[in-house]
C-alpha cells in the first residue's frame, strides 16, 4: 500500500500489489496502470480495469476506490459499474477501430444511461486515456480533437450545461482506445470550480479543435458530515487558453504547479463558499504524467520538493493532450468544510 485518504465514507488508495485489492468488501473499483489492457469488467465482486499507460519498466500500481458499505455491482453496455447507495464507479472502453468522435459518443452516453436509471445523476470526477491522442485523425486534425467532438456531444445530448461539467483528466495510452472511467454521486454534493489563471475549458477558442474541451478545473465533493475532497483535474503548463514554456520541461512543471497552488488556495476557494486554504503540500494521491519518459527524473525533483512527506505520487509516462505539454498533474486534497 501507498497511502489511502478519505472522504467519510469514499476512500481511494494507490495500491502496488500485483491486480489490485484482495477480496475485502466495499470496493466501489479497481483500475490498474500498467502494461497491458485489460476489461472493463466485474472482477471479484468489483468493477475492474487494466490500463496499458507505460511499458515494462514502469512502477505498476492500482487505483482502489472504496465506499463504506456493501456495493452492488453490474454491467451495461460494455461497461462495468459499482455503486453503494451514495457513489457510483462506473468504467469503459471504446474500441480501437471505431469512428472516435461517435465512439466516443456512445460510451458517454452508455454511461450516462447507468447514472441515470440507477439515480446518480451528479457527475464528480472523470478520467480518460486515449491511445495515439496527438495522431492525425485523417480529417485534418487529431485524435484528442475527434474525441473532445464526441465528448461534447454527449454532454449536449446528455442535458449537461459547461456549468454542471466534472472535474477531468484526458492524456494518451499504449493502447486499448479511448478508456474511461468515473465517480458519481446520488444527492447534489458537487461544486464545480475554475481557475482565475486559466480560460475555462469550454470556452478555448476554436483554433484548439471544433469542440472545445468539457471538464471543470476542479471539483469539491461534500461528504455526509458536512466536510469535502477537492479534486483536482489533470493541469498543465497554460495560461489563459495557450502553452506556456514550449521545450522546457522544468518550467512547465513550475508553471504546472503553480496554477494547482492558485486553484486550490484560499482566494479561489472562497469564491465558491469553501472555508479553506491550502496549499500543495496539502494535496495526496497525485499522477504525474509526462510525455518523455527521460524527463521523469525532472518532474520527479520539482514535485519532492513541494509535496507533502507522506503524499503518494505516481509517475506515469504517456503523451499529453497538446503535443507541446510535456506534463500534466492531478490530486486530491483533503477534507476541507464549505462557509
């Protein structure tokens, strides 16, 4: 084990033993970083995925989340769900030969179908790992514009407005399609947040694809005793709506760290009634991810340096949504209490 936090009774943990979590109770879900692809499917009572997100060096290690009570678990569509009465895990996969943009359309909506007849209707985080995300899609742009298209659909056709839109990760895979996978909630919990140094995803110009991308910047999850886990979207080196610090590694880390120190410091926070002040050393569970694999050590030495002692950190070596990020780093930070 790595290190496990919660929020009352939702609880993730980064997790080094080879397929992820025994046969204890109350997992919501498992998803392995790895180098292999594997599911969706329900594994040991569980929701289960394996995610090819580095080669056979990599440090493996597997994304545990567990609710306080028994879970139900079950399949739709391809996809494989877990849910407790409160939260819902629910993953998915496209397949590697599909139309992305349509592909990826109908596994969101898929999704959407178990949030919505099962009555978790709240979306709170999301995650999505590409394959060839910066390929040519052979129509003039790239794979990651092809899938923000479909994304964006979905959210339309879904009844999502950019207001009510997740905190969210998107960077490449290894391979296996477009993999997915997401927590949602029964009561309303979830408070969207931006980042007064960044443009709002959904609003970047057109020049960054026909879709503009669809996630929050962050998103706080109330938990039942009144406290809450601020997740923290995958972030990168931009400001405003451009790419900061072309080529440099080092500075784009920084930078990457900076906008995540303004995002969840005191003054954004309280724009959205959220009684805290907290800083990167405050945060845990983060995934580094960094698109060249010999800049690890890099990212490795800025993060120690900032991070608290006891906070997991993951590296993961995958390409990152614009082919000139080098890095893009998520967490979670602790409980924190609303004003």
């Amino acid at each position: 084990m790595i290190t496990a936090t919660s929020v009352a009774d939702l609880e993730c943990g980064f997790e080094t033993a080879a397929g992820g979590p025994g046969h204890d109770g109350g997992v919501l879900g498992a998803v392995e970083y790895c180098d292999r692809v594997g599911g969706p499917i329900v594994r040991d009572g569980r929701p289960f995925m394996a995610m090819p997100m580095g080669d056979e060096d990599m440090t493996r290690f597997t994304e545990v989340w567990r609710a306080g009570t028994s879970v139900v678990t079950g399949q739709h569509r391809g996809l494989a769900y877990a849910c407790d009465g409160e939260y819902l895990f629910l993953c998915g996969r496209t397949g590697e030969d599909a139309d992305l943009a349509t592909a990826t359309e109908e596994a969101y909506l898929a999704a959407f179908e178990v949030v919505r007849l099962l009555g978790y209707p709240h979306l709170a985080r999301m995650w999505n790992m590409v394959h060839g995300i910066n390929d040519p899609d052979g129509r003039g742009g790239d794979v990651y514009g092809r899938f923000c298209q479909g994304r964006a659909m979905a959210f339309e056709r879904g009844g999502v407005p950019p207001g009510m839109l997740p905190a969210a990760t998107c960077v490449g895979s290894h391979g296996g399609g477009v993999a997915f996978y997401l927590l949602a909630t029964r009561t309303p919990r979830a408070v969207h947040i931006e980042n007064p140094r960044q443009t709002p995803a959904y609003r970047y110009p057109p020049k960054y694809g026909v879709k503009a991308p669809s996630f929050a910047r962050a998103t706080y999850l109330a938990a039942p005793d009144g406290t809450g886990r601020l997740f923290v979207s995958g972030t990168a080196s931009i400001v405003g709506s451009e790419t900061v610090h072309v080529g440099d590694m080092a500075r784009q880390t920084t930078t990457t760290l900076e906008n995540i120190a303004v995002l969840v410091g005191r003054e954004n926070l309280s724009r959205y009634g959220i009684d805290a002040d907290l800083s990167l050393r405050d945060l845990d569970g983060v995934k580094v991810y960094v698109k060249r694999k010999a800049d690890i050590p890099v990212a490795r030495r800025i993060c120690a340096e900032v991070f608290g002692p006891s906070a997991a950190v993951a590296y993961v070596n995958v390409d990152i949504c614009r082919d000139d990020l080098l890095v893009e780093i998520e967490a979670v930070a602790p409980r924190v209490r609303p004003a």
